[in-house]
C-alpha cells in the first residue's frame, strides 16, 4: 500500500512539473512575441537576449584572443592626465603577461602629452592612430551587440578594461578641437631595429594632423570611436562617456570642416596605412555619432552624402580603410528596429547594399563571391588573408541576428531565399577555419588547439624576456630557428595563401604577423558565437542623455555642398574598387595608388593594399586589384537589377623591405550586368588609370601631315625617336608627350608626378626633349612644331610647347648622383644636346619601326596586355635583361613561376623582356641577344607556352636605384604585377675609379619604398651560381661556398672572346653558339682593321 502511495505521489510530482515546465514556456514564447509585436528595441525597454548555451570551443578561443591586447598595452608609470576620471596609468595590475614589461613611458612627451598608453600596432613598436581608432570602434561596437555573450564566459570586463586603454590614449591625442596626434614612433627607424619595447632606444616622433594639414579619416575614425565607447560607459562611468562624447563631436565637426586626405598630405604615412579616402569615415562617425545622441543632423548627413560617399549597390570588404560594408550594417539596424525610421528614403540604399554584402557570403547564393580557398575561407589578400573572413564573419553574425531579432525569417538574394541562420552556418564556417578545421590543420589563433604557429612575426614575443639587446643586435632573433621563447596568446597571424598552405616562418610577415585591429576582429566574431543566443539589445542613446560642452559643438554640413577637395582646393575625386569579387568600395580619394585588376564591370573602381615585409626566398606583396572610375560616373543604380555571379580577380602589391606597409583592404566589385563580359587577366591598371596611346587615327592622319609640314622643324637623334616610341605607345603613362618644366622639376627632384586627382605616379627619369640655340630663335613664338626623324622624316608633332632652360649639370647630378665623365648616356646624349629643353603634348603618325628585322618582337603595352589576355594569365612576371639569358637566369624564373603555381594562381605567365633601346659599346647588341633568347625557348630552358619574349624599347641610362624605378613602372604599364630585380640593377662600375657607382642593393631597397609603385610585387632576386658538385646552375649554398663557381659578365665574355667554354650546365650550348660566332665576328674584323692598318702604313 505504501509503494503504491509513493508511486502515486511520484507520478503526481512528475505531472505537476511537466505542467510547470510547459507554462514557463508558453510564458516565454509569449514575452517574446509580446516583445516583437509591441516593442522596438530601440523604442523603449530593452529585450533581454535569453540565455543561450555555451560553446565551449568559441568560448576559450574567446578567452585567448582578449589576452593579445595586454601583450600590445604600452605601459606606463606616469600620467600626465588632465581628466581625473582616466584610469591612472600606473603599472598594470594584474599583468598576466610575464615577459612583458612598461615601455614607451615617455611618448608624447615632446609635446607634453601623455600617450603612455594605446597600443602597439603590430609586431613592431609602433602606434597609428587610423588602425588602433579602428580596433576601439570595433571593440565597442563588440561589447555594445554582444557584451551580455562575453559576459557569460568573463569577458566583458576585460574587454572594457582593453577598450579604454586605447580610448584614455585617444583622449590625450586630442589635446584641442583641431589637432588631433595620429603616430607615435617614426617607422622608418623603427622598422630597422628588433628589440623588445621595453628596450627600444629609438627617438618617439610625434605626427598629427591639424587645421593646416587635415587628415578627415583619421579624424573620422577616431570620431566614431569615441562615441561608439562613449555609448559603452554611458552607465558605469557617465562622466568619461560624457567626455568621450564631447571629444567626439568636436572630432568630426574638425574631420568635415577641414576635409583632406592624410595621405595626400602626410606623404611620409604611404608606406604604412595609406589612406584611399575620407567619405566612408565621415559616414561611419556620423552613424556613430547618431547612434550615441539621437541628434537627428548626423541621420541627415548618411541619408543626403550617401549619393557622394556610400556607393549604393556596391558592395565591399569591411577593414580598416574601408568602413563602408560597417557602415551599411550599422545603418540597417536602424530599418530593422526603429519603427519611425525603417522607412526613410535615405537609409534604404545603406540597407540594400548591406543585404548584397550578405547575399555576396553565403556559399549557395546565386550572387556568392567566388573568393574563396578550396578549404572554404573567404580569401581576397595574399597579405592579412585573414582579416577579410573574420570581418565579413563578424558582420555576417550581425546581420542574421538582426533578422532574428526583427523577426524577419528571410533574406532574398536574387529569386532565392535564405534564412538567417545560413548566414551564421557562414559565420561558423569561417571561425571554424581560423581555429584549425582546415587543410593544414592550423589554428591561426596563437594559443588555441594543439597546433598554432610557433615563430609570430612579433618582436616581443621573439625575444627572451631576459635578454639585454639593443636595436641591432636583437636580428639573431629573428633570424633564429628556434620557436618564439614567448607565447603571443591571442595573435591573429596574417593567415594562408589562396591554396591553403602556411609557411610559419618569424620572416613571413606576409602571413605570420599579427596585428590589434585582427585581433578586435576576433573578439567580435567569436563575442557573437559563444553562445547561442540570437536577440539582440538596445545601445541607442535617449534624447534627454547631454555632454559637456554641447552648445558648442559641430553640426555635420548637409548636404556636401562640394566634392572633396585636398588642402589647395584641388579636387580629389577617385573612387577606389575592388579586388576578388564583383563588389566596389567606398568612395575614396586616392593619393596613392594600390595594385589593379581589370573588373568584370564597366564602371570598376580602385583601392589600394599594402603588405608587411618578409624575406622569403621570394618576397611577393600584398594584394589588391584597381580600376579607376571617375565619380561623374556613378555606379549603376541599386535598383531593379538581377544581380549576378560574383567573379574574383587576384593580384599583389607589395613593400618587401619596409616592415609595416600599407596593410590595404580589397573590395568586392559591383555586379555586373552584362552576360557577354569576359575576364581580363591583365592584373594592374596603368598609370594614372588609362592607358596613354598618342598615335593620331587614320582618318586624321592626312590633315596632321599636312599641318606639320608647316611648322617648324625639331631634328631629334636616334635616342629621341626611341622615346618618342617610348611615350607614343604608353610605356611612361599617363605622361602625353615630351616633359614641360612643372613635369621636369617633379621628376627630377621627387621621382614622380603628381595628378590633378591628387594622386602620385612614380616617374623617377625625366623625359626629354633638347634643342639648340638655333632651333629655339627658328620656333620663336610657334606653339607647335614638327618632328623629325633621322632619316629626314616628318613623324609626328609636339603641340603647345613650353621651352625652357636645359640646365644639364643638375640634370645628371640628381639622376646619376654624380657628375663624372664617362657616363655612357651623358656622353651620348646629354653633353652634346642643346641648351634649351621643349615639352609639349606629342602626336605620332605611325607606330615607330626600325626595319632591323625585330619589329615584331616590340609589342606595345596594348598589345602585351591582349597576348596576356588570350594565354589566361592570372599573374604577369616581368624580367628585365641587357645580357644572354644563362641557366641561373632561367632557374629564377622558373622558380619564381613555381612560387606563383604554389601561392594559388593557376597560370602566371613570364614576361621576358630585353631593354632595346641604347647601350654601351662593349653590351651584347640586340640582335645577338634576340637570337640567343630565341634558342633558350627552343631547347626548352624556359616554357614558350608560358613565356612571351618582347622588346622594350628604353634606351638604357645605367642610372641604378633612380633608373630601376622607371624600369619598373613601364612594367605597370603593360600590365605586369610582379618584376623580377637584381643585384645593382641598371648599375655600373664607377666611370673613373675601380668600385661600383652604386651599391648593389640600393636597386631593390629602393623598389619597395618609390612612390608610385606600391602596387607592383617586387621579386628580389635569389643568388644563382655555377654549382660545382652538381654541374648546374643552382641557387647559392653559403654551407658549402666553396663549391660555388661564380661567373660574371665579364667572365662569361671572356670565355666567348677567347672561345673558352663555360662550365657544362651554365647556358643552352645553341644559346652559347650565339655569343661565340658573335665574339668571333668581333675578333675578325679587328684583325681586318689591322690589316688594313698595316698596308696604309706600308
């Protein structure tokens, strides 16, 4: 009877509680509902996400990346502080970081601030102000959506504590409302050392930017990060919210009053975070700024600038340059939940081309970007492959809450439809692949799983805690094979290449260098999966919330009565496009130019990358691809378009010997709409955007002879007609004809030209054209004159001349780098030239022929580019060469086409290209080389599938580092993305002394800092010598030196001359056949002329 009773009881107990459970439930679901049918989020209460389950995988991960931000903190003893309400700065409590110490405890102090605090940027000692106001807005933006997941798992405080380590550093940066300091450290001479920070004995230079040299995106990004963490203490900390606030606004009143590009008018930060425009910071703080006072003016200024700024229907990658993809994001929060504001006109483009963002990441959408590895990640730069998949994970989060959240089950991408948790299944899919579920098994996450790379590019974490280096002798560190001695836990590395291999190597900073803004990255998208949670909060601020200071501040200028314009009030109007995807960016000034591909779409836009330095065997760059648009011509219109199949394109910029460069963002392009459009292999634009061809069309071509034949008469050398072949055919693009003196001066003296768009493009020899005393009184006041060839014929015209003076000793001073006799093209042209130089705008009648039968190997740019086309080449790598080609030569290239093959292209074609304009006497005359060219491709050294020998026709200025510059910008301009470079290029020995004129490695340091070539990938050459035991040409072994046979030029002649051959192995024999009857043929008509000699003296 009593277990019956129990049983009864225990029966009862389980009903009631199931009947229990199903009312908590339904009590629940009806909240829910209530919540969504009634309330907004941002138009009252708050819905309270429910607590989701922890995953455990995304929640330690978590935990690992917070710690890379105390290894970054620069920390501090003292503070200067004028705020009593910042966080004494004092020495870091709690420091779980054990091999890290204070350092730089005096920045700032030159202009008596205290910027003791912030960040360092990298693996080096650097602080950017663009990038670390990035990573803060990133952060808030973080803890705003997603603080209640970190939280759950203890990390909320810690990402606070983080935040305003960078937003104190940002407070004292802004010491008035115009002046803002954007860099701390000079990193030219930051990047030549490798020490610890807390031993770093370089000078702390300070920039900033100010009313005199504006800097709008830095400005910008610093706005929104102040109000996007002034939203983040608005509660616990109301008085240093209300400060950030103020510091806000009085930021972007300065950003939009004073616009111009910091690039444009810092030149010196090129290098390293190169701007490629303002408009989508100026959108992005004003969202912020909306975001955090509800003051309707800055919601004015996203809906009336978007038309000038945000390239509606454009979708692009979300990174530290470009905001706009976060922008849109942003903005469509506020269609989603605030009811008064989902139907402005104004937002609607921002929430369309965030719905083409997403509908671009999904895998199986008809419009889904085909920039992916085959492992599945996002891939569009060879350099910080990573930051790209986390972001667009990160925002992909985002938006698929929002949805949720909203209660909107769609998303409609073309005719098909998918839910929001496709967008996370995307989302998890890319965080999987970062922690390890990837062909290499690799966590890029240093510190998670059982694998992660051991040699992080991060000074710091490479040096022994214990060890006492100074700048230069901490290199044995970096150069050693040991794994780091500290973990950088947290460290985002660089990431894989597009095949999905990784080389964890400390001089790899191409994929193995960290950085804080990645790392801000993660949090976020790891922040937004460590639990299943999918409601979102509100973060908007309520009307009645004021700051210090209020009446004071800016009110955004609505609408942008004029197009942005540099400093001299120039306009400044390129607009920067896209890399791997069928998307565009934002609408940017463009100072610099980054890498270029050819778009899918008729109106393409531009950007720009930069890479960090590595010593590969070959240091390839970072990745983008441009084309230019100018802004009259606006991208399609967002609307009633069917968009279609995402096609990526991939390219390379490149810095190889400067440490931290421009770290650029790709964009995806805008759809294309014509089913017809075909692929353009030709990877980089030219200079200046457009291809420059000066030949007068046929139809025209009578009239213009007949009008020459009236002008008067310019005589040019052999020399002149080969540049005016050079500037006919668009080598020296965008130049259009013969220097005028402004175009001269630039040359000359900053080795580049600066557009009328601001931009530079980099043009290191100036382009000449000399006349004498006689022709200048025979032209007299004539604004046009005809030119003459040699041969006494009239080819073409220069129109709207200017003559000016020929000062010749500072011409070849400041190209040669000395005045001695003996330079070949001195000698030859320059010395004997007229007084007076003329410049003008040049027309040419025909193409230029030499009937020496190798005309057919000069092919114009145009038509390298249309040969590149039709092979399908997906990578171009030039090689320049005034000598044979020998085995090493053909070993470096090959080798580097392997390289290519391994770093994921699938067909990079060699662009093997002989200088043929003029050399010295004693070079191999182009005939010969030609010939001895045509026999390597015979006897199969080099591929003639994949290699396309042509003639450049230059003549040579044996001018080393300024020279090698232009060798390699004509390069650009025929549409090649990597140029292969030498030990000494275009150098020479000394004209009067036994040593080089230039140092040897003076050519390749400087290819990766010139102005103007960013966007080319420079391939260092590696060392190839005769190797002794094995009987071939080999690359270099320093262990075993010894059984290295060097042979040089000169040596390589004299075995010829003395009909001597080489070493078995060292050139093709038919190729060797070549020099020899050549030498030999040289050898007999000495002995003629002797002969002849000696019968006038009998």
């Amino acid at each position: 009877m009593g277990e019956k009773s129990s049983s009864r009881c225990c029966c009862c107990s389980w009903f009631i509680g199931i009947i229990v459970l199903i009312a908590v439930v339904l009590a629940i679901v009806f909240t829910i509902r209530h919540n969504k049918s009634n309330k907004h989020p941002d138009d009252g209460a708050d819905i309270v996400p429910l607590p989701g389950s922890i995953d455990k995988n995304y929640a330690d991960a978590l935990k690992i990346a917070m710690q890379f931000f105390d290894i970054q903190k620069c920390k501090s003893s003292t503070l200067l502080a004028e705020h009593t309400h910042l966080t004494p700065a004092g020495k870091l409590e709690n420091n779980k970081i054990t091999w890290r110490g204070d350092s730089g405890l005096e920045d700032g102090s030159e202009a008596g601030l205290d910027l003791s605090k912030g960040l360092y940027d990298a693996g080096d000692h650097m602080k950017f102000g663009l990038p670390m106001a990035f990573t803060a807005t990133l952060l808030s933006w973080s803890i705003l959506e997603y603080g209640h997941h970190m939280d759950s798992v203890n990390q909320l405080e810690p990402a606070k504590d983080s935040l305003k380590w960078i937003t104190d550093f940002l407070i004292h940066a802004h010491p008035s409302a115009n002046v803002l300091y954007i860099q701390v450290g000079d990193p030219e001479t930051d990047h030549k050392c490798w020490d610890r920070p807390e031993t770093m004995s370089t000078k702390r230079t300070l920039t900033k930017i100010d009313t005199e040299t504006p800097g709008t995106e830095v400005a910008a990004e610093t706005a929104a990060a102040m109000a996007a963490a002034s939203l983040v203490f608005k509660q616990s900390d109301p008085k240093y919210s209300s400060t950030l606030l103020k510091h806000a606004k009085q930021l972007f009143g300065f950003a939009d009053n004073h616009r111009g590009s910091y690039s444009v008018n810092i030149p010196k930060v090129q290098s390293y975070y190169n701007s490629t425009g303002y408009g989508d910071e100026l959108l992005w703080a004003a969202s912020w700024l909306y975001h955090a006072t509800e003051d309707k003016t800055y919601l004015d200024f996203v809906s009336k600038n978007g038309d000038e700024f945000a390239n509606f229907g454009s979708p692009s990658w979300f990174s530290w340059d470009n905001k706009l993809p976060g922008t849109q994001i942003l903005l469509s929060r506020l269609t989603f939940f605030k009811k008064d504001l989902s139907g402005i006109k104004g937002l609607q483009g921002y929430k369309e081309t965030a719905e083409a963002v997403m509908c671009g990441l999904i895998p199986s959408s008809p419009t889904a970007t085909t920039s992916r590895t085959e492992g599945g990640l996002i891939w569009v730069a060879e350099w910080n492959a990573l930051q790209q998949p986390v972001s667009s994970a990160f925002l992909a989060t985002l938006y698929s809450d929002y949805l949720l959240t909203s209660g909107i089950e769609n998303l409609s991408c073309g005719d098909t439809s998918f839910k929001p948790s496709d967008l996370r299944k995307f989302s998890r899919s890319q965080a999987d692949y970062m922690l390890g579920k990837n062909p290499e098994k690799m966590s890029y996450l240093v510190g998670y799983g059982d694998k992660y790379p051991e040699f992080v590019h991060h000074r710091g974490a490479s040096i022994p805690a214990d060890a006492n280096t100074g700048c230069k002798d901490g290199f044995k560190w970096l150069n050693s094979e040991e794994p780091n001695p500290n973990v950088a836990y947290g460290a985002l590395v660089g990431g894989p290449f597009l095949n999905d291999t990784f080389i964890d190597a400390r001089n790899n900073s191409m994929q193995n260098e960290p950085s804080t803004y990645n790392s801000a990255l993660v949090v976020g998208l790891l922040s937004s999966l460590v639990t299943t949670s999918t409601s979102l909060k509100s973060f908007m601020a309520k009307r009645t919330f004021h700051t210090e200071g209020s009446n004071s501040i800016h009110k955004p200028k609505i609408p942008a009565t004029e197009k942005q314009r540099d400093k001299s009030g120039k306009r400044v109007d390129d607009v920067f496009h896209s890399v791997r995807s069928s998307f565009s960016s934002s609408n940017h000034v463009q100072p610099n130019l980054g890498f270029t591909v050819h778009s899918l779409h008729s109106t393409s836009l531009a950007d720009l990358y930069s890479p960090r330095s590595m010593s590969l065997l070959i240091r390839s760059s970072y990745l983008s691809q441009s084309h230019f648009q100018p802004r009259i011509s606006k991208p399609s219109s967002h609307t009633n378009q069917t968009p279609s199949k995402l096609v990526f394109l991939s390219s390379f910029n490149h810095n190889p010997l400067v440490s931290l460069v421009d770290k650029r963002n790709p964009t995806m392009q805008p759809p294309t709409f014509t089913p017809s459009m075909t692929v353009k292999s030709s990877l980089i634009d030219p200079d200046g955007g457009e291809l420059v061809e000066l030949m007068v069309p046929e139809s025209e071509i009578k009239l213009k002879k007949k009008e020459s034949e009236a002008m008067p008469k310019v005589e040019l050398t052999k020399i002149d007609l080969e540049w005016v072949h050079v500037i006919s055919e668009g080598w020296a693009s965008p130049l259009k004809g013969f220097m005028r003196e402004d175009e001269y001066l630039q040359s000359l003296h900053f080795n580049s030209l600066r557009l009328k768009d601001g931009s530079l493009v980099n043009m290191s020899l100036p382009i000449l054209l000399a006349i004498d005393d006689d022709t200048k009184e025979q032209i007299g006041v004539s604004k046009n004159v005809a030119l003459v060839s040699p041969q006494g014929d009239i080819i073409g015209s220069l129109r709207s001349v200017e003559i000016y003076k020929h000062n010749k000793e500072e011409r070849i001073a400041r190209t040669w780098g000395t005045t001695s006799p003996g330079l070949p093209y001195v000698e030859e042209h320059i010395t004997p030239s007229g007084n007076w130089l003329i410049g003008g705008d040049l027309e040419v009648f025909q193409p230029i022929k030499y009937n020496d039968g190798l005309d057919h190997y000069r092919l114009s740019p145009k038509q390298l580019r249309k040969e590149f086309d039709n092979r399908q080449a997906d990578a171009v790598f030039a090689f320049q060469l005034r000598n044979p080609v020998h085995n090493g030569h053909a070993l470096l290239m090959n080798d580097t086409r392997k390289r290519l093959l391994e770093m994921g292209y699938k067909n990079p074609i060699l662009l093997l290209h002989p200088l043929g304009g003029f050399t010295k006497a004693d070079d191999v005359p182009l005939d010969v080389r030609m010939e001895q060219h045509s026999k390597v491709l015979e006897d199969g050294v080099l591929d003639p599938e994949t290699t396309i020998v042509s003639i450049f026709p230059s003549p040579m200025h044996y001018a080393g580092p300024t020279e090698v510059q232009w060798h390699a910008k004509a390069r650009i301009n025929a549409g090649a993305n990597f140029y292969i470079v030498g030990r000494d290029p275009a150098g020479m020995g000394h004209p009067t002394e036994k040593r080089d004129l230039y140092d040897p490695d003076h050519g390749k340091k400087v290819l990766s800092m010139a102005p103007g070539l960013e966007k080319l990938n420079i391939l260092p050459f590696r060392v190839a010598a005769y190797d002794t035991v094995e009987k071939k040409m080999a690359f270099f072994d320093p262990s075993r030196a010894k059984e290295f046979l060097f042979i040089s030029g000169t040596k390589m002649r004299t075995y010829a001359r003395t009909g001597e051959n080489p070493p078995d192995g060292f050139m093709c024999p038919s190729g060797w056949n070549v020099l020899v009857k050549y030498y030999e043929s040289l050898q007999e008509g000495d002995d003629s002329s002797k002969q002849q000699q000696t019968v006038v003296s009998a």
